[in-house]
C-alpha cells in the first residue's frame, strides 16, 4: 500500500512538472517523452541526490548561425546555482563565445576538460552530439562542426568508466537522445545524435528541462532551489549583450527558441507554482 501511494504521489508530481517543460511542443519532444521511462524527471533528480557531494560537470552551448543560442546557458545557470545550494561543486564546459556568460555569477567556466575521473556526474543542457557520420548538426542539417567541440566525447567515455549522466534536449540532436535515436529518426524524420545517456529529460525548450530538473530538487530536498523572479531574465539579458542570438529567429534578443519575450520567467513561475503544489501532496 505505501508503495502504491509513493507512486501515485510520484505520478502527480511527474503531471504537475512536466506540464509545465512539455507545453507548448513545437518540435516533437511530446512523441520523444512517450518513449522515455516514466518517471525520468524525478529519476534523474533522485539520481543526482545519491551523488558524492563534489563536482558535477554541465555541458552546454549550441552554435546557430555563427552565434550561440540563448537555450542552453540559462538552463545551466539555473542549475547550477541549484547544485550550489546542494553543496556540489558545478563546473560549465562550453565553447568559448559561451565562457564570459558566466563570469562574476560564482559559477566557474571553461573550455577545456579533458578528464571526467573527478567528476560525480555529467549533465548535459542544450549541448549538439555527434550524428551517425560523425557530424554535428543544427535542427536544419547543417554542419556545425566547426563550430563544436567534441564534449560528447566525454559522455562516452564516463558511459565506459561508469560515471552517471544526465542529457537535457529539446530537438533530437543534443546529447543523451542517442537513448531515442530510432525514434528521432523514425517519427520525427531527423539526423539523430547517437550519443545516449543514462537519464534522458525531453523538453519543449532545453531551459526548460533544466528549470524542470531543479524543480524535481526542490520537490525532494524541501529547499527553494529556483531563482529568485527576474534572476533568470537578467541572466538571459547578460547573454545577449554578449553576443547570443535566438536560436530560432536569429535576433539578437532576449527570446529563446523563437517564443515570446518573458516566456522563461512565465516557465519559472509554473514551475514555482508546482512546487508548491508537490507540497501538499
């Protein structure tokens, strides 16, 4: 009985969350999520709660156009400010037009990391994988290679040292939907990353997922582990003016993925609503 009633609260939960990361699906990742396990949100931030406290690595940047995109950094920001608070030490692997974004948040960058041995785990947001061919490309199939450091190549070599991983996507090309690669290919007619991981969180926008990943922490941990309102949209501003760009339209604004100015702080709000809603539960 107090099995059936922790998965019916986890069930809720999962409803609760995941309305909030999967509305509004525009790229297929509401076909992706009928294929993941069921609880992967909450496995994934339960995952990360059995972890040695020390240091975790996040990955992310994706180039579009020349430019990297807005997804992905303020995911990760937001995220590790949470795994902060959980007394992990993040570090953000990115590209070096993503590194700046960071500086003077106390949250250290860099674009180099050649070993993952010391790290408690790997958590990939918004970051492009290696196709079949070896290439990497944007949701167009263009080749941005170029563009890419091969950090993929670090989740495949924890997957060989058995150090956990965790993959945050919106599209199909990102790191970890190599767990989904036939149907990305399949259902969705897109080139696949190839690269899998060990927990897979499919969302609307890749933040999203991030957003959402620190929420399931909330949930669990009882701490308040989102930002403060606006926290995020200054950060999104920061990068901006540092030369991100929509990954979608292409403007240099404060937008992600083509919605609406705003839309990541009405996200946070509803998943701040969530939360406190998995309170009563």
């Amino acid at each position: 009985m107090e099995e059936n009633s922790k998965k019916d609260r986890n069930d809720r939960i999962k409803e609760l969350l995941e309305a909030v990361t999967l509305s509004d699906s525009h790229r297929g990742m509401d076909v992706v999520r009928k294929h993941l396990p069921d609880h992967t949100l909450l496995d994934a931030a339960g995952v990360i709660l059995s972890w040695k406290r020390g240091k975790v690595l996040l990955t992310t940047g994706f180039y579009v156009r020349g430019f990297p995109e807005t997804d992905g950094p303020v995911g990760t920001f937001v995220l590790a400010k949470a795994l902060q608070s959980l007394s992990f030490s993040p570090l953000v692997l990115t590209d070096g037009g993503c590194e700046d974004y960071f500086a003077g948040t106390g949250i250290k960058a860099v674009t180099e990391a050649a070993d993952v041995s010391g790290f408690s785990g790997l958590i990939s947001i918004e970051r492009c994988g290696r196709c079949a061919d070896g290439d990497y490309k944007n949701m167009r199939s263009v080749s941005i290679k170029d563009h890419t450091s091969p950090f993929d190549d670090l989740f495949l070599l924890a997957e060989k040292t058995g150090i956990p991983t965790i993959g945050i996507g919106d599209g199909g090309n990102e790191i970890g939907m190599g767990n989904v690669r036939n149907v990305v290919q399949g259902e969705l007619h897109l080139d696949p990353c190839v690269v899998p991981c060990d927990h897979l969180i499919a969302a609307s926008v890749s933040n999203w997922g991030a957003y959402g990943l620190a929420a399931a922490l909330s949930v669990f941990t009882k701490k308040p582990l989102l930002p403060e309102e606006g926290e995020a949209e200054r950060f999104l501003e920061h990068t901006v003016l540092l030369g991100s760009i929509d990954g979608v339209t292409g403007k240099a604004q404060p937008t992600v993925d083509g919605r609406a100015p705003g839309r990541e702080e009405e996200i946070l709000s509803g998943l701040r609503d969530a939360v406190r809603q998995c309170e009563d539960l």
